[in-house]
C-alpha cells in the first residue's frame, strides 16, 4: 500500500462507470418521492471558475445524500448560452457566435464532468438551439394572445459600441463595454409583469424556504405603495397634473410641483416660454447622467423652473412646476407634489432652490417651525393649517383627503407599484428571434405556429455573417401570413432573462417536440426543492422566473405558483481581499486545483472552508489539508482492511472501554452530520465532525495496547466514515466502499442511521457558577434531572468555598450545562 491515494486512476475510473452506467439518469416515479436539487445554469464562457467549483459542489451533495435517504432526484445541468457577451467574443475572434459558444459548451461540459458531478446529462439543453427557443417563442405567441404582450415606444439604455438596448442593470459605471451608453427613443416589445404584481408580492409570504433578505429585495422591487391619485389642474390650460402621494395628510404643505424629466406634459408647459431652452438643455444633460448612474445611486438634486404653474385642488394656492432630476419616471406619475416640510428629498430641494417651507403636520411632543427647521419631518402627527382638516390626527386625516377627493371628482384612493412591464427587445443577432411580421396593410402578425421556429440566419453555418438581424436582408424579407403581401420580419431578439425564466421547467421534458412542456412530466417534479446561486440574481432572475411559472400555470402548462420552494444563496469566492475575477488577476484555475490534488480535494475545500451562505476566502494551505485529510482516512482504512470481514454490532450494550466511546462518537457523528446537512447545509461543521471521528479511530488505534478495539466497531466506524464522506467526496469514497469488500454502490446504499442511544453522552460535565463566576465543574449522569443537579452543586466541596456558608437566593439550572448559583 501506498501513503497516498492515486487520484487521478481512481477518478477517471468512477467517472467514466457512472457514464457508462447513466448512474444519474432518472425518469418520474409515482411510487417514489421526488426531490428536485438545481443550481443556476452557467453562461459558457470557456472555462469553470472556483465560484462555479463551490455552487455546483454543494448542488451535488444535496443530491447524493438526497438519494442516499430514499428520493427519486433530479439534476439537470445546461447551458444560458445566448446573449451580447457570446456575440463580442465571437466578433473579437473573428468566429460565429455559434462556433464560439458551443466550442465553450463542449469544454466546460467537459471540466464539469471532471468535477465527479451527478448530472442527469440526458437532460441536457443549450437555450441557443431552435428546439428550445422553438417553444419560447410559442410561448410568447400565447402570451401575445392573451394580452401579456404589447409593443410601445420608450427611452432605453443604448450602448452605442455594443448597438443595442440594455436593461438597467447590465449598465456599470455607466457603461457595459468601453461606451458610455446613452438615453435613446425607440419601440420595443414589453411583458405585461405587472398583471402579476399584486400576486408576485403577497405570495412572498409562502417563500419561507428563500433567505428574507432575498426576500426583502423583491418585496422592494415590486414595491406596492397605497395613498391618493390626485389632479393639479395647470394654470391657462386644459392638462392636469396627476400626482400619487401616499401621504395626502401633508397636501396643504405643498409648495411646488416637481417633474421627471421624461413626463410628457413637459413639451406643452414650456412651449413659447422663456424658459424652453433652458429646461431642454437640462432634461438632454440629465437624461444621460441617469443612464450612467448605477442603480442605488443617489443623485445630488439639481431642477429647473418651467414657466408654469399648476393649482391645488385643495386650497386653490398657485403651485411652480419644476423639472427634477430626483423623479423617477417609472414610479407612481412621474410627478410629484413637493412638501418639503415633510419629505427630505423635497426639503434639500427647498433650501436649494429658496422655494417656500410650510409645515402641517405637528409630530407628538414637537412644534415645527419652517424658519429653524434643519431637516424634514417625516413623523405623523396632528395637522396644522390644513383647512378643515386641522386638527385631525395624521391616519384620520388620509382617509377623509382622500374622501373629499373622490366626492369632489379630482381624485381617488389609488394602489401603485415600483415593478414595471419587462421590456424584452434586443437589437443584436445571438438572441432568440421575436416571433412578429410587419405588413403595411395588416400591421403586425404573430408568425403562424407551424413556421416556428423563427431560426437565426446563419447559426447552422457557424462560418456565415452573423450581423445584428435588421441588416440582414434575407432574413427580414418575408411575406405577410395574412395577406400574403411582402412583409419584414421583427428583427428584435429577447432578452436572455427569458430564456432563464422557464429552464427548469423545460428540463422536466427536454426532449419533448410536441409543446413547451409534459405536463404529466412537470407536475410530478415541480417546483424545484432546492435552487442554488448566487445573491446578485436575487431581483431580476427570480422574479422573472415566478412570474414566468404564473404565465405558464395560466396558459395550462404547470399547476404551480412557485418555482423554487427552497433558495440557497452562496457566497463568493475571495482572494487577495476581493472577488475572483480576471480583471483583479487573483483567479485560481480550478481545472489546475484538479490536476494538482484531484477534484475530492477541490470539492472537499470548497465546501470545508466556510458555511455556504458565507464568502470564502481562498486559502492555499486549506487545500493542502484538505489533501492530506483525504489521505489519512486512505491510510486508515488500509491499516484496517481486515476488520471488514467482522460482523457488525447489534447490540451496544455489550461494549465497553474503548470499544463503546468509539462507537457511541460513531454514532454521534451520524447525529451531527445528518443534522448539518438537513438544517442548514453546513457543510463544513458535517465535516469537522467526521475529522473527529477520524482523530478518535487514530488515537484509540495507536494508544494503550491494553485498549484493544473490537474489529466490528472499528469496521462500523470506517465505513460509516466512509458513508457520510461520500456525497462531499464520491470518486474516493466509492473506491473505498469498492475495496473494503462491497458490491452495491455507494449510490444504492441508504443514509447511516443513528442509533440514538447509543449517542447519548454517560455522563456530562456540569459547569457551577457562584453569582455568575465559574467557580467549578462536576461529572453527572446525561440524563440526571434538575433537582438532582442542583442537589450535586450545593453538595459540591469546592463550590462551598465560594458560598461561605450563606444561603443561596436563587438556584438556576440549564439541564446537563450549568448551574449558576445566585448568593
């Protein structure tokens, strides 16, 4: 024997049997519980990365012990594989983005197969072939039908290097490449989300398996506020001002009116005015400092006047409309009635501007007064100066504002949303191709389902141009499925958030050419019972892909609400203080890790060397120990091949010594592993706990020659070592299962089970406190009860000492802890 395991033999050989063996390939069961373990599918960028090695190690754990305990489980991997940065790289390299992409594809596929990874990879799919986005684009004809598709003209990010739109969230620093990107009009096809707004929030309350902030984070984004919808009439005109506030109790203390820069009355509030160009030259300057914004950023507050005035309602009380850079078009109205009194942001404004500051609402215990007011009061309170609602406590108030409001017909009680439409449309060729024909007689047609799909010109071809869509001719020229007229196709593709929102519905039935999805297939493995990624998805990707599965439940497809029961959201992988990434050049190549120490090692650290949820912090010599441990257990085994041969215990009330310590810590380990995994996926407690396992087996094996350990425990131990090592460490465990003399596979063997006896501690040490100071311990039986201890620690001669004779006020146990003795 060796002092090291030969790695690399060893995994080449499980890997190349589990293929061979389609050891992980599943089909649904009703007899057999189900249980679905998904992580994020990766964009194929060319290469895995340590943060890939970390998801998809705790993907596979999940899905080996799942299996281990009885489940029919599912786990697919696949390919997010359209999109811009597929496109650039392609054109760098002077290659189609097909060439580029699948080349990609096959490496990682390959990388990810080194990795030991339980992939059903029957189940396949690359969201840049026709036969998946196929169904996509069906999908979106019935979605169409429905009305949860609409085109629309709007302002975009448009990055003019890249030529084409980008969601807000794309944009960094401003830019997505070297451009700067820039405010630009245009139409573009929107999914209709907010239909769904409503449900979206209030079904937050049914994802108790998602992390709260997670949870948090969408309850934001949709962003349900309730208050008043409410008319200013503007001044020598017909327009109306319609604003949203949810405190109508603060509309007296309105002393200005400010715009987003996008509002449409704008154009007719500074037409002829001498303020035109003025406010012109500020709206095209603010316009693009808001494209090149991140997304949090809180912009320091610029507005100018427009020349117009708008009128309360309420008072009759002339009101200046201001344009503002701090109004968000996409929230409420885009307008806002300014109470700087009350409000900061409209306060700061204020003393900008000397715009008037009048207070109206007097929080409890205070008295505002506009002249030495530093900040807003955003408190409720007691109104002041508000006609005949002074007087009124800030909760009455609303209510009646908003009463009169509607009686007198200028405005309403009003619900609205942060959340807006999804804007879909992309302007480059690496999407897939909306489903739209525009005929100059018949406007635009769905393009009829049995010509999808609508495939890309050129994908099949990788060495045809592959240029944005709208300057391929062949492609745009078509004929009108109505009237036959020569007609353009839609040369717009989706955005590749859709395809990532219905993914793991469509690995229910990959394979299926006669709709989207099997509905027997998807109601027997949905929803997904655990979904593993990164927090930077927790917005967009998740809510896209719950309001996809309602598309889907609506048009008949699925019967769930929910995609994802359970959300793990894992931390990053740092070096060197910062997030890996080839820009910082702190990347460690995981393909290298491999070579070097084989993937158990790699797996073992990634998952040993911090709790999932946490960052983990890169460290060389964790991945030294994590080798060395692996080796040890190798060496141990073979030091005790022939206890393999005994029968196991039965009974354990017959050990003693040694013999029971190393069992009943056998059986502990179980306890702790089983209830690290099952909990909390820590990983790496579950695996601290085995090390101990280990050091005890080494300890008793080499102590006293007196100690002689019965073979069948030291057996139970190594093998149960060897069991709950497995879904961390399958290449090795499965060797070392194979050569202590078994035949059925780690795979086909259930979960150890703890005898929970046999775990139970003999005795325990109780810590004694006097008035909170530990002042002494004592052995106690594990199951004595609290009278008892409490008699053993008065009895007790060094705890005496402490009590000089005086009795104790108070006596507080913590059964099988301590005992705090209060004097």
């Amino acid at each position: 024997m060796t002092n090291r395991y030969d790695f690399k033999t060893i995994e080449s050989k499980w890997q190349q049997r589990w293929e061979q063996e389609k050891a992980y390939t599943v089909c649904e069961d009703p007899d057999r519980e189900k249980y679905y373990v998904l992580e994020m599918f990766p964009y194929p960028s060319g290469r895995i990365h340590m943060g890939h090695v970390r998801n998809y190690s705790i993907g596979d754990v999940i899905a080996r012990y799942k299996r281990m305990r009885g489940y029919n489980v599912i786990h697919p991997m696949g390919w997010d594989a359209f999109g811009l940065p597929a496109e650039n790289a392609a054109m760098k390299r002077g290659i189609h983005p097909a060439s580029w992409t699948y080349d990609n594809i096959d490496y990682m596929r390959d990388q990810l197969k080194a990795m030991g990874l339980s992939y059903d990879w029957d189940r396949e799919i690359a969201t840049c072939n026709p036969k998946y986005y196929r169904w996509e684009q069906l999908i979106f004809l019935q979605m169409l039908e429905k009305g949860l598709v609409y085109r629309k003209e709007t302002t975009v990010n448009w990055c003019d290097d890249c030529k084409t739109v980008l969601a807000r969230e794309q944009v960094i620093d401003g830019a997505r490449c070297d451009q700067q990107v820039i405010p630009k009009t245009m139409h573009g096809w929107f999914f209709k989300i907010t239909d769904y707004a409503e449900e979206l929030l209030q079904d937050l309350d049914k994802l108790t398996g998602w992390p709260e902030k997670v949870v948090t984070m969408q309850r934001n984004w949709i962003g349900k506020s309730q208050g008043l919808a409410c008319d200013f009439q503007v001044e020598d005109g017909k327009e109306k001002v319609t604003i949203f506030t949810t405190r109508p109790d603060t509309i007296f203390g309105v002393t200005f009116m400010s715009l987003a820069v996008e509002h449409p009355l704008i154009d007719q509030l500074i037409k002829g005015r001498e303020q035109e160009n003025k406010v012109r030259s500020f709206i095209e300057k603010t316009l693009i400092e808001k494209q090149r914004a991140s997304a949090d950023q809180e912009p320091e507050k610029h507005g100018v006047f427009t020349g117009s005035y708008c009128i309360n309602p309420y008072n009759g009380e002339r009101v200046p409309i201001y344009v503002a850079n701090f109004v968000l078009m996409e929230y409420g109205t885009g307008a806002v009635m300014a109470v700087p009194a009350h409000d900061q942001r409209d306060f700061e404004f204020a003393v900008k501007y000397k715009l008037p500051i009048r207070p109206v609402v007097q929080p409890q215990g205070t008295e505002l007064h506009a002249t030495t007011m530093e900040t807003a009061s955003e408190e409720p309170g007691i109104l002041i100066d508000s006609g005949e609602f002074t007087g009124m406590a800030s909760a009455e108030a609303k209510q009646r504002i908003v009463e009169q409001a509607t009686a007198k017909g200028f405005g309403k009680a009003h619900i609205t949303y942060r959340l807006r439409d999804w804007g879909i449309s992309r302007q480059r060729y690496w999407g897939a191709p909306i489903p739209i024909i525009y005929c100059e007689k018949c406007g635009a047609q769905p393009v009829p389902e049995d010509q999808l799909p609508v495939v890309l010109p050129g994908a099949d071809t990788p060495d045809s141009a592959h240029a944005p869509l709208h300057k391929q001719e062949n492609f745009y020229t078509t004929t009108c499925p109505k009237c036959g007229a020569v007609a353009r196709r839609e040369t717009d593709t989706m955005d590749t958030f859709v395809e990532s929102s219905w993914y793991f519905a469509r690995y229910t039935s990959p394979r299926n050419e006669q709709a989207p999805l099997d509905k027997k297939a998807a109601a027997y493995w949905l929803s997904v019972d655990q979904y593993i990624g990164g927090v930077e998805h927790a917005i967009l990707h998740l809510l896209y892909s719950r309001f996809f599965t309602r598309v889907l439940r609506d048009l008949g497809y699925l019967e769930i609400d929910e995609p994802f029961t359970n959300l793990l959201t894992q931390g990053m992988v740092i070096k060197d203080g910062a997030k890996m990434s080839k820009s910082k050049g702190n990347v460690v190549d995981p393909s290298e890790l491999i070579e070097k120490y084989g993937a158990d090692t790699t797996r073992l650290f990634s998952l040993f060397a911090a709790p999932p949820e946490r960052d983990l912090e890169w460290n060389a010599q964790g991945v030294d120990g994590s080798s060395r441990f692996l080796n040890r257990v190798y060496r141990l085994i073979h030091q005790h091949l022939d206890c393999f041969t005994a029968d196991i215990h039965s009974d354990f009330s017959s050990l003693e010594g040694v013999n029971i310590q190393l069992y009943r810590k056998t059986h502990q380990t179980i306890a702790r592993v089983t209830d690290s995994i099952e909990n909390n996926f820590h990983f790496n407690t579950a695996i601290s706990a085995v090390m101990e396992l280990i050091n005890l087996i080494s300890t008793l094996s080499a102590d006293d020659p007196k100690n002689i350990l019965e073979p069948a425990v030291v057996k139970e131990a190594l093998e149960t070592t060897v069991q709950l090592l497995y879904p961390m460490v399958p290449h090795f465990c499965g060797e070392m299962w194979e050569v202590t003399g078994h035949d059925t596979v780690l795979d086909h063997m259930a979960w150890p089970e703890v005898n929970i006896e046999a775990a139970k501690e003999e005795e325990v040490t109780i810590v004694i406190q006097v008035n909170g100071k530990v002042r002494s311990r004592i052995q106690a039986a594990a199951d004595i009860d609290n009278q008892q201890i409490e008699e053993m620690a008065l009895a007790d001669e060094r705890t005496n000492q402490f009590l000089q004779g005086k009795k104790p006020k108070k006596v507080i146990v913590v059964k099988g802890k301590l005992v705090n003795i209060v004097i």
